[in-house]
C-alpha cells in the first residue's frame, strides 16, 4: 500500500518570504501522480499543483512549484512570496495511474502560518 | 464543470442518534465516489469509496455505512453516533477522466455531544 509522509506538522513564514513544505511517498508503481492540495480556514480543499510522475519537468502554477525527486520519493512545495492568503493546511496525496480507481492517499498535513 | 453538494454544513447531534449526510454530483455521470474523514488536527482518512450504483467499498470497520442509491448520490449514515464521530466529513469524485486529482464538497462539520 502506498504511504505519504508529511513531517513537518506546523510552519510558519514571513510575509513575501519563501517557504518550503516537504512530502515523501512510498511506492512500488512506476506510474503515478502527486498533488497538493490546499485547505484554508473555510475548510474548502483546493488543488495547488499536479505533477505527472513520468514527467521529468516539475510543475509550476504561479508562485508554486514542486521539487520532485523521484529516486528520492520526494515532492515537496516551494511557495515563494507569500502571501496571508496562503495560511492555510496544505495536503500531500499520491495516486496511482490503475485504469479508473483515481484514488488519493493523503499525508497527514502541514500547517502554514503566514506572518504579516 | 463538476460541482459536489454536501450537506447540512454543520450538524450537532448527541451520542446514540442517528446520522445522515448525503452528497450530490452535478456535472457528471457515474462517478467514483468517496467520503473522507478529517478529525480535528489530523488528516483524511478514506472512509467509503463507491464505483457504482449499489456497489459500496468500506476502508475502516467502524459503526458508519454508506449506500449509493443513485448514480450522483452517495449517503454516509450511522444507526448509532458515537462521541469519536466527531470530525469534518468531506465528499469527493475524480476530476475529469484522467487523473487529475479530486473535486470536493464543501463538507459537514460533525459534532457528536
């Protein structure tokens, strides 16, 4: 079974700054995806960014990218200037590409405080 | 596009009732469907999933049941709350039709008092 690890349970970052949020995920699949998902106080979860596991590339969406080290079982989130509306919880999920199942493994999360 | 109802949005119940949230998709036919737990400070657990009508599969033993009596509605149920019930109860289904992750509902905040 696929496991995702997030390690750091709380962060916080200065307004405009750059944070980091580390992931890594346990797999024997040679295919598969990996995504962030975004979860502000409103509880509402919203993709961040979506990353093709045969996709050497890492992704970016605006002020997010990836590192994806797929030796390593890596993927972390890079948000460079931050913004206040980018407190929030941030999920790390895995799934793989089995014809139709589409389901997601969540990390437990991180918490991210931004700080005016 | 794929929108997910949930509802109520928040419910209080006391220990010993029963429970029912449902969830609606609008936007697509015949989904994969799931209910995700989120207990406080804690992340999602994979409650049910359901790739059909009638057909339902369960990831942790626990005194909740799902049924999928239509094809976009999905209801999570309980006969008998229990105080661990508490939690945030998310619905969700694929995006699209190659893997681009979940859409989800807006989820029913859970208090069992």
């Amino acid at each position: 079974a696929q496991t995702v690890t997030q390690s750091q349970p709380e962060m916080s970052v200065q307004e405009a700054e750059t944070v980091t949020l580390s992931c890594t995920y346990d797999t024997s699949e040679s295919n598969y995806y990996l995504f962030w998902y975004k979860q502000p106080p409103s509880r509402q979860m919203i993709l961040v960014i979506r990353q093709e596991a045969y996709k050497q590339q890492n992704a970016t969406e605006n002020r997010f990218s990836v590192n994806f080290q797929k030796a390593a079982k890596s993927f972390s989130l890079k948000i460079s200037d931050s913004q206040l509306g980018d407190t929030a919880m941030y999920f790390c999920a895995f799934s793989d590409s089995g014809a139709g199942s589409y389901q997601l493994t969540f990390g437990k999360g991180t918490k991210l405080s931004v700080i005016p | 596009s794929q929108t997910i109802h949930q509802w109520p949005a928040t419910l209080v119940q006391p220990v010993g009732s029963p429970l029912s949230l449902e969830c609606t998709v609008e936007g697509t036919s015949n989904p994969n469907l799931y209910w995700y737990r989120q207990a406080a400070g804690r992340g999602l657990q994979l409650l049910f999933y359901s790739v059909g009508i009638g057909q339902i599969s369960s990831e942790v033993p626990q005194n909740l049941s799902a049924s999928r009596p239509q094809d976009r509605q999905f209801i999570l149920s309980s006969k008998k709350l229990l105080l661990s019930d508490s939690g945030f109860y998310l619905c969700a289904a694929p995006t699209g039709f190659s893997n681009y992750g979940y859409t989800f509902g807006s989820g029913t905040r859970l208090t069992v008092v």
